[in-house]
C-alpha cells in the first residue's frame, strides 16, 4: 500500500498541475492533473483508523482550492464519521475499486515468445496517441483526461507507458511505475473491438518482465478480476471512493 502512495506521490510531481501534500498522521491530499475525481483529493492510507481531523482539514482544502473533481478515498468501509465529512462537502456518490498484489516469485506468465501482438514502450511524444488509447479502452471521452497520460508524467523516473498493436492500431496500453521494490501496474485496457484476444494479458506480461522488483501491485475492475487471479494475483483489499 506505501508503494501505491510513493507513486502517486512520484506522478503527481511530474505530472503538470499534480500535487502532493502529506499532514502529520499519513493523510494526503493528492492531485493527479487530470479532471478525474479518483485521482485527485483526500486519500486516507491509514484506514480503517485514519486521523479523522487531517480528513476533515484536507477536505475543506480540497473544497476551497480544487478546481477539479475530487473524492475521499479510504481503505475498506468507510465509517460514520468519513460519511459525514464527505456529504458536508457533497461526496456522497459511492463507488469502489479491488488492490491486488502478487510476490515476483509467485507470478504465473505465459512463454515469453507466446505473445501474438507487438507491445512498445512511448514517452510524451507519442502522448496524444496514448492518452486517446487510453481513453478508447476505458471508453471515455480523450478529453476527460486533460492533459493527464500524455505529458512528462510518461517520462517520470522509473515510469514507462506501452502500447500493444502496430503504430497507429493500438489493441491496448499499459503503464508500469517502479517504486522502491514495487512495480505498479496501471491503465491497461482495452478497446471494445479488441477484447477477448489476450491483449491485455500481452502487454500486462510485457510490463512485468520489464524491470526487476520483489513485489507488484495494481486495481483491478470486477470484469478483470479473472485475468489478474490466473496471473497470481490476490485481492489484498477493498477501496472506496466518495465523489
């Protein structure tokens, strides 16, 4: 769970308008640059037992200064009291995500010459052509990114962005974000008119014999759930998010 914060924390300070702002008791109020409510906001990585008055402090924060859509983020249920604070700032839509980690040593990929689609790494100048990927597979407007995942972000320190497919057809992308000893693996998705092929698989197996590490980790949606568990993953824990 630290190494998802340390990259966050990483991404936020080159991505352009990211920021990164850490209270006493772990709490922070995270902006991702992009007009997302998940990425930007308070994130509480102490629950079950966050510091209930830096919540409230950074959520009024994160009220007056952001121009941007934010959340409450927390591990697990969210208790009366993170309730209360959202709906005094009006997060009270809920949703969640799954944390899934895996050891290196228990990872379960396929041949490395088993790949059926080409996988490359880009930088920020193929960031336009990224961010659109990006966005077809999650099926949302390019323009709901921003200019978030097709800036300097993508030439962060130990970040790589992949593509699957041949130029100008991408099948899938990735982001693999080395911290420390954790890799994060974020943004793989696909197309539509692409899944079902193993692309996903692909270019997640490409990012995680691309560096060494002792451990990885990333969210999963309950429709990919299935691929990641076949990979060695296992739920680590639940999060919710209050927009």
């Amino acid at each position: 769970m630290n190494a998802w914060f340390d990259t966050m924390d990483l991404l936020a300070a080159d991505t352009a308008g990211g920021s990164s702002r850490r209270a006493a008791n772990g709490t922070r109020l995270l902006v991702g640059g992009a007009p997302l409510a998940t990425v930007n906001g308070v994130f509480t990585p102490e629950s079950p037992y966050p510091d209930l008055g830096e919540v409230a402090e950074l959520a009024a924060v994160a009220a007056a200064e952001l121009a941007v859509p934010w959340c409450l983020h927390m591990r697990g249920e969210p208790s009366p009291e993170l309730l209360e604070i959202g709906a005094r700032h009006g997060r009270t839509t809920r949703s969640a995500t799954t944390f899934m980690t895996c050891a290196a040593g228990d990872l379960r990929l396929g041949p490395p010459d088993g790949q059926r689609v080409p996988v490359r790494a880009v930088t920020s100048a193929q960031g336009v052509e990224y961010q659109a990927a990006v966005a077809a597979g999650f099926e949302v407007p390019a323009e709901l990114f921003g200019s978030f995942m097709r800036g300097p972000e993508l030439d962060a320190p130990g970040a790589t962005a992949y593509l699957a497919g041949t130029p100008g057809d991408p099948v899938a992308t990735g982001f693999g974000v080395l911290a420390g000893e954790w890799l994060g693996v974020f943004n793989i998705a696909t197309p539509p008119a692409h899944r079902r092929h193993g692309y996903a698989r692909a270019v997640t197996e490409h990012i995680l014999r691309s560096v060494p590490y002792t451990g990885v980790f990333l969210t999963s949606t309950e429709m990919a759930l299935p691929l990641y568990e076949s990979m060695g993953f296992r739920v680590a824990e639940t999060w919710t998010y209050l927009t």
